[in-house]
C-alpha cells in the first residue's frame, strides 16, 4: 500500500512504517547472531523502548470502515494480493510478527510461523497438506507423538501412511516412494536426527528420489531439525521445502514455553497460515516475547552444549560400562559409513543430544538415572540443563514392542542433552552414577 492510499484511508498523514531492519553493512551480510538484536522492530513505533513490549491484546483498532473492509477484502482472496497488518491476535501479532522474521533469518528461509508447541505446529501442517485418501511418507523414527498422529490419528480420516528407515539409501528411499506413488502422496516427513536413535535420514537422496519419481506436481518434503537447528543443519539448502521445530528446546532454551515453529516458501506457508488462522494454533504474546529473548543468546547457549556434549561422550565412550555413545560427533567408517558420509554433508555440528547404550537393560538403565545428581530426570532436550530420560520407558512407552527393537528404542538406551554447566562437573556426576550400575 502507497503512503498516499494509506493516508485516504486513515483520513490524515499516513501511518508512521517500520524503519528497514538492517541486513548488511556495507558489503558485509550481518550473521544471525547479530541481527537477533534487533530484526523486524523499530523501537520509535513502541514509544522508543529498546525491547518490544508484549502486545497483550486480542484485537486491533482499524482507523476506519475502509481500512478494515480492504483488510478482509485481502484475507478473503476478492483482492489480490493479500493483507497486511493485524486485525485479531488468533492471526497474528506484534510480537509474533517480530518472532516469525527472527526465526526465518536463521535459514534464509523466505517466511515462517510460530505455533503454541511443536505437536500444534505439526498437527497445522498436516491438516493443511493433507485429506482422506492422501499418504504421507515418512523416515522413522519419529517422535512418538508425531507417529501418533500420523498413523491413529489422521488414519482415522482415512489418510494412509509409508515409511523407511532414517538411515535408508536412495535405493530404499525409492522403493518405498515407488510403492507410495501409485496413490497420492500429499507430503514427505522426516526427523533428523531421529528421536530418540540421533539416526541422520539423507534430504539430498529424498529430494533426489522425489523429483526422479514424481513427474508433475511435487509432494513437499517437510523435516523436523529440532535436534540440530538451526546453529548445526539448515535442511532447506539440501533440499527441504519446510522446516519444522519444537522451539520449546534450543529456541527457547530455558526449559519454561512451550511453542512451535514452520518454515519455508511463502507459497507454502501461507497454505499452512490459513489453516494456522481457521485452527488457532499460534502462540501467545508472551511466549513470542520470551522465544525473543531466547534467540538473543541461542548462538552462545547452543555453542556451550555442544562443547560440553564433545567432552562428555569423549569419556563415556571409553567407559566400561557403556555398550555404544550414539554421538554424531563419533560417526566413522565401517557400519557407520553411510551415517558419516551424511554427517560431512548436511550438518554444521554434533549437536549435544545423544543415545546412551549401557551394558544391561531396563534395570542398569534406572539405577543410572536415579543416581544422577546434576542432570534432571525429565523428558524434553535443548535447555540450559543437563536433561536424561529412558524413551523405551517414558516418550516412546506407547510405541509397539516390536517397532522400539526395529527402531533401536531398547531397554538400556538413556537419551541424554547435555546443558551449559561445566563438564567436568558433569562428568564427574556421570562417573558417580555409572558406579551404581
């Protein structure tokens, strides 16, 4: 809109715009970590506050009839075009406004949105890309509730499903998308790392796969990068369409919200924002005011653990009461070649999530998590604190018997996510407690 039209629809001067968020300096591109201080705000619309404030509204004023009406002449597609700025807080807001542009720097993505938790933010997607009679393809494992939802959930509405391993060739990939293609597939979903396994799946095979398989229009490949994102993978240059995460881990980071993040092309954002507005999965104010925060320092947070996470699985792998450390950072040649080869292609980083495999099982398992003294016993990762949990027991309990063993979900696997405190002190609180196994 041109300041004169504006300026006729308000009846006076023109409505005061954000001043452009600098992306450069000179020739120089601004990293993210930099542009997480500022992007997408302009403190003289906030009465000059550095920070934005929280928006705690569920309604905007328009300046009169004419606006508004323009305004839902773009929501409802008879303009072209679409529509800018806010009319009610289950679309969207100031401060995820803001949130959404900081989220999609990260990746170059060309947009994003912010959901209430990253199961709404899948559940958005899914609903938006899929109907009855659709199937979704899918690596596995995935996070017990994302197989959840695809397999008891949306196949209650009669949408079927697919899936192939994380760590499946291209000739696996094929097979399975092969046997899919002869119905319509809606979407290709991956999780890499795969929770809880930290198996990688290979996007560039899948895309590959993808475009050599179906012929007119193309299925999007979706993949959810909470493990790794966004400091150690950006999936979208190895050929993603969209990106999925529980921001609720590294984003957040402090281990107090709960939301969810999609991003991607405008075309298929905006297909999911619909459904996002007609649904009302978008987080509130306040917690896109928190996840600013958080994104601030989400470089430093997610640079510590990882040093940390290097250092620790280090000792533990050596340990003699540890059968295998599953740590991207140990992947090798041998049986861990095609994971390796991977690695080197797609990811930036180690990540600090991993598998921990003792000797023993359920029993060797719980005595080492009762004995930990610094990491908390609690499910979730990404938080400024050490985390471990037992999947077989806890997140993936609902998961078939027969599927955890196929998937590697066994009764000795502890996951851990290493936080920021110091190592040595967390090592010291691993070698205690493996004393007790």
């Amino acid at each position: 809109m041109t300041d004169e039209t504006e300026a006729d629809l308000t009846g006076g001067a023109p409505r005061r715009r954000p001043k452009p968020s600098a992306d450069r300096i000179g020739d120089r591109k601004l990293k993210p970590s930099t542009m997480m201080m500022g992007h997408g705000y302009d403190p003289v619309l906030s009465e000059g506050s550095l920070k934005p404030p929280i928006f705690l509204t569920s309604t905007f004023v328009f300046p009169n009839a004419a606006a508004g009406k323009r305004h839902f002449e773009g929501v409802t597609g008879k303009r072209p075009g679409g529509a800018e700025g806010l009319v009610y807080s289950r679309f969207n807001g100031p401060n995820q406004e803001i949130l959404e542009d900081r989220l999609a720097v990260w990746e170059e993505a060309e947009d994003a949105l912010a959901f209430s938790s990253g199961m709404s933010a899948i559940a958005t997607l899914f609903l938006s890309m899929v109907k009855p009679g659709d199937t979704i393809v899918h690596s596995g494992p995935l996070y017990a509730a994302t197989e959840t939802l695809i397999a008891r959930i949306l196949g209650r509405f009669g949408v079927h499903w697919l899936d192939f391993p994380a760590g499946a060739t291209r000739a696996e990939i094929d097979a399975v998308l092969n046997r899919a293609a002869s119905g319509n597939v809606a979407l290709i979903y991956l999780e890499s790392p795969a929770n809880p396994t930290n198996a990688l799946v290979d996007v560039e095979a899948v895309r590959a796969s993808r475009d050599a398989i179906f012929k007119g229009a193309k299925p999007p490949i979706a993949i959810d990068n909470t493990f790794l994102g966004p400091l150690w993978a950006q999936p979208l240059k190895q050929g993603a369409d969209i990106v999925v995460y529980s921001l609720t881990k590294y984003a957040g980071g402090h281990s107090d919200l709960v939301a969810g993040g999609v991003l991607g092309n405008k075309e298929h954002i905006n297909t999911i924002r619909l459904m996002r507005n007609t649904i009302g999965t978008i987080c509130d104010p306040h917690t896109a005011w928190m996840l600013l925060r958080s994104l601030e320092t989400l470089e430093l947070r997610m640079s510590r653990a990882g040093e940390n996470a290097v250092k620790v699985c280090e000792y533990l792998r050596s340990h003699p009461k540890v059968e295998k450390v599953g740590y991207l950072g140990f992947l090798e040649g041998g049986d861990d070649e095609r994971q390796a080869d991977i690695y080197r292609r797609h990811c930036i980083g180690a990540g600090s999530t991993f598998s921990l495999y003792l000797k023993g099982g359920e029993k060797e398992a719980f005595a080492f998590l009762d004995a930990l003294k610094i990491a908390k016993l609690a499910v979730s990762l990404g938080g400024t604190e050490t985390l471990a949990s037992h999947p077989a027991g806890m997140t993936h309990l609902s998961v078939p018997e027969a599927r955890k063993q196929a998937l590697g979900i066994t009764d000795n696997l502890v996951r851990i996510s290493i936080g920021v405190e110091d190592a040595d002190d967390l090592i010291a609180d691993f070698e205690e407690a493996l004393k007790t196994v």
